[in-house]
C-alpha cells in the first residue's frame, strides 16, 4: 500500500513551507525523515496524515487520495504521534489508549479484539503497568509512551511519528525504535522524523533529507547518510564510523 505525493506546496502566515515535492514511501520499511529546524519535515508528516490541506499537490494512499477518504477510514489507514503531544483528560491509561482503536469500533463500543489490541500495544509499549493511572499524573516519557500505544492500538497501515523519542531516557529509545521496525518488519509503513543522526543511521531502511521546503536527498540509508549530503543539509562536517559491535556512528565534529 504505497503512500506518496506529488507536487506538494505549503504556504504558512506567507512563508513558503513545502516547494512542490513529490516522492513516495514503500511499506515494510522504516524511512527515517532529516533536515535541520525549519526544514519542513513536521510540515510534510501533517500533509501526508491528511491534518493539514496542503495548498497545491495531492497525497495518495494505494492510488487513492488521502483527503477523500472518510475520517475512520483515514484513521484506520494512517496514524499520527505528533511532536510535542498534549493528554487533556485526566482519565486512566488504558482510556487514552483505547482511543485509537476509534477508527475500528462500532456503534456498541469496544469489541473483544479492540480490548487486545489495546492490550498489546500497552505491553510493546511498556506502559501496561501503567494502565490505572491518571494520564495527567504521568511523567513526560510516560506520557510519550501512553501516546504511542494509542497509536499502534489503532493498527494504522501506515505510522507517521514526529520525534518519538523526545522525553525518552535512553532504554526507553531503543524500546521505541525496536517496536516501529517490528511494525513495518510485519508489512506496515512506518515514517519518522528524527534528529539523532547515529539513531536515524542504524533504524532506518530509507532516509529522507530535506532542506528549506525542499528533498536534497532520499533513498536507502547508505546512500543517503554521507559526510556530503548531512553538510549540506546541517552545515556541520560529520565523522560516520562504527562502533565497536559494529554500529553505525554519525558524530558532528564541528559546525561549516
């Protein structure tokens, strides 16, 4: 179910966001999306989950467009963690989890199987011990968790997240970034922006770099995180090695 775009535009308070960009994005794949603040990279992920209307060009979704989609159809098909989210209401964990299958339940409420995917997205996500608690009570990284199991109890084709891992203690990262690569592992799209160039350099199977609106470059992630292109897209001259188990390292050295 491949989700793409074409020709995209975006004018914000009459500053150009997005510069007729086209591209696509295959599913059973991580594409992590880069760029420096400003690029346009949260722009691009409120498009393509159909939150903001862009002002010329069109997102599709397996060749239909996304805007024509009905709202639970929509919700079922794509599912958005936003940067910085909010929790308004002070109700337990498994309430605000149990939002996300909205786009599944029918007029009688919550059926069995939206119970366990509930259930299973609290585990993936380890909040499930959470799950009496008052969503207002919980600590910045607890909440980045809650509000990413309520995306994947939605089970969306495709999961856009904006800097997941704001407010996660180190474990809790790899926790994260080990679920959204099973979840496309099973077929599903996953796209997600970060700024953590070593994390994006061993997470990622593609790797979308934008610029000032525009893509400087995209691709698999070799081909796309060199010294070269993260200078052009940073202005900082960057070491990429390995560490000694053989990961990736990408370390900012000194700024151009």
């Amino acid at each position: 179910m491949l989700l793409s775009f074409e020709n995209l535009s975006l004018t914000l308070r009459g500053r150009k966001i997005l510069d007729q960009i086209s591209g696509a994005f295959q599913p059973g794949r991580v594409t992590v999306i880069l760029g420096a603040n400003g690029a346009g990279k949260s722009s691009l992920l409120s498009c393509l989950s159909g939150l903001r209307e862009p002002k010329s060009g069109s997102v599709t979704i397996d060749d239909r467009a996304l805007l024509s989609l009905h709202g639970k159809e929509r919700g079922r098909m794509i599912g958005l963690l936003p940067q910085r989210p909010d929790i308004h209401w002070n109700v337990d964990v498994r309430t605000i989890v149990g939002l996300g299958r909205l786009p599944h339940s029918g007029r009688w409420g919550m059926s069995a199987a939206d119970h366990e995917a509930v259930a299973r997205a609290m585990e993936a996500t380890d909040c499930a011990d959470l799950a009496e608690r008052k969503a207002m009570r919980l600590s910045g990284g607890e909440q980045g968790r809650v509000l990413l199991a309520r995306v994947l109890a939605g089970e969306p084709q495709w999961l856009l997240a904006d800097e997941p891992l704001a407010s996660l203690d180190p474990a809790h990262q790899f926790d994260v970034l080990e679920r959204l690569k099973n979840y496309a592992a099973a077929g599903k799209g996953v796209i997600v922006v970060l700024h953590d160039l070593t994390q994006a350099a061993r997470f990622a199977d593609d790797i979308m770099v934008m610029k000032d609106g525009a893509i400087l470059a995209a691709g698999p992630r070799n081909e796309v995180m060199t010294a070269e292109i993260m200078a052009q897209a940073y202005g900082v001259e960057v070491q990429i090695g390995t560490s000694d188990t053989g990961e990736p390292l990408v370390v900012p050295v000194r700024r151009l």
